[in-house]
C-alpha cells in the first residue's frame, strides 16, 4: 500500500511507441530512450493503474497493477497517566489503545497489544519525563503521542515552629483567639 498520494509508474518499451498511463499519453517528457516514467495521482483506498503501449502498427501491449493508496493514521489514544500527572512513584503504568494491526513502541521500546489495547510499564526519573507512545499501522502511518509527567519521590519538608516540642503545656494566654 502507498501513504504518498501519488505513485511513481515507471518502466522500459523500446523506442517509437505510443505509451499511456491512465489513458494520459506520455510526452518526451515522460518518455524517451526507451524509459518512461510518470507520477500518477492516487484516491484514497483502490487505485487501477494500466500502462498501455501502442506501436506504428497498432499493435497493443497492456499492464495493469492495483495499488491501494491508504493515508489514514491509526488512531491512539492514552488513557493513562494523563499528560501533566505527577506521580509519587517512578515507576507508571501507560494505558492506552490503537488500531489492532498497528505496532506500539513506548519510549522506543516494542508494545504487546491485546485487541488493540496495551498496558506496559514505564520506569521514569524524578523530576520531568516526556512518555511518547508511537503506533504504527500496516502500511507505515505513524500516529505519536507524547506526555509529561512529573516523578516527585521526596517528602516534602515540613516544619512547625510552635507548639516547638511535643508534649509541651499551652496556655490560652499565649495565643490570640
């Protein structure tokens, strides 16, 4: 299958023919010392090409070839951690789903798909990770998602200046009410 919208129709015929390609006759442009080549537009799905070639005599040759032309990303979608997340633990879990003939890299590293859906770990570093999930379909379309999420394992620091110690005794006249 193509994802460019147009296909490249090239060949040989010996010299002094009538070449077509679509029924769009092939200038000197297109054709000459024996080779032709010509970029023909392709329509999304099932594309016919049929190259035909003519001599003085009227004699025909024909070929024809079905190329299918799919340019339609798989779909991706991620359900989790959602982009901005921040997390307490590095390690996560990234859920999401695509199409189910499509190939799920995470970070580079190859996904298992079950009916489309995958689920695989992800070990992150404190501070900023960027995840960027990439689906690749059948015929090459590319489908990419990238999140950030935040990795904090430190406790926070916390501090309390009065009461300074525990099990200290207050009186109400210490504080305003």
């Amino acid at each position: 299958a193509f994802t460019a919208t147009a296909a490249d129709v090239s060949g040989q015929a010996e010299d002094g023919l009538i070449i077509t390609v679509n029924n769009f006759v092939l200038d000197s442009v297109h054709y000459h010392d024996g080779l032709f080549q010509y970029a023909l537009s392709l329509v999304r799905g099932e594309n016919l090409i049929t190259v035909k070639a003519v001599d003085p005599a009227g004699n025909v040759a024909r070929l024809t070839r079905t190329v299918f032309l799919d340019d339609v990303l798989p779909t991706l979608s991620v359900s989790e951690p959602r982009d901005g997340t921040h997390l307490r633990a590095a390690t996560m879990m990234v859920v999401g789903s695509t199409d189910v003939d499509a190939l799920v890299t995470i970070n580079d590293e190859t996904v298992d798909l079950d009916h489309g859906t995958f689920r695989h770990s992800v070990v992150g570093i404190e501070g900023q990770n960027a995840i960027r999930i990439v689906a690749t379909d059948p015929s090459g379309n590319v489908a990419t998602v990238t999140i950030t999420v935040w990795v904090d394992t430190a406790t926070p620091m916390l501090v309390m200046a009065s009461p300074s110690k525990d099990g200290e005794i207050v009186k109400v006249a210490d504080y305003d009410i």
